[in-house]
C-alpha cells in the first residue's frame, strides 16, 4: 500500500466517525508518534478539564494541607488491603 493510500485509507476513517473519544485518542497518538506537543495535548478532553477545575479550585483558596490529604490517602489504603 502507497504513502497516499494508507493517507486516504485514515481520512475516510476518521471522517466517517463521530467517536470523540476516538479522535482524541488517534489525535493523542499522531502527536506523540511525531514527536512534538507538550503533555497537555496527550491528555483528554476530560482530564483537561479536570485539571482546570482544580486550578479554579486552588485559585479560590479551595485546598487541602499536605498532610491531611497523605492521611485520607493513607487510610484509604489501609482499608483496601
């Protein structure tokens, strides 16, 4: 298969979906594979905007201490074992 078959062969796939989740992560893909973005555009749609929530949220004073959030996790733990 030529370079301009296989470029054909991904257009009509990716035009002929409406799959979010499957673009990002084809986009995701392409990005790494060619070497060049940054983290953030590795990262979902959704986890992107997890991260902007908590910047508002830290933003807004909304934080919790270092060590209260070790403890939570620390209990957390120790229940699941």
């Amino acid at each position: 298969m030529s370079v301009a078959d296989l470029k054909n062969n991904l257009h009509r796939l990716v035009v002929n979906t409406d799959n979010e989740r499957v673009l990002e992560d084809v986009h995701a893909y392409f990005v790494e594979l060619a070497g060049h973005g940054d983290w953030w555009d590795k990262l979902t749609i959704e986890q992107q905007e997890m991260i902007k929530e908590g910047e508002k949220q830290a933003l807004s004073g909304r934080l919790k201490p270092h060590h209260l959030v070790r403890e939570r996790v620390g209990k957390l733990l120790s229940e699941q074992k």
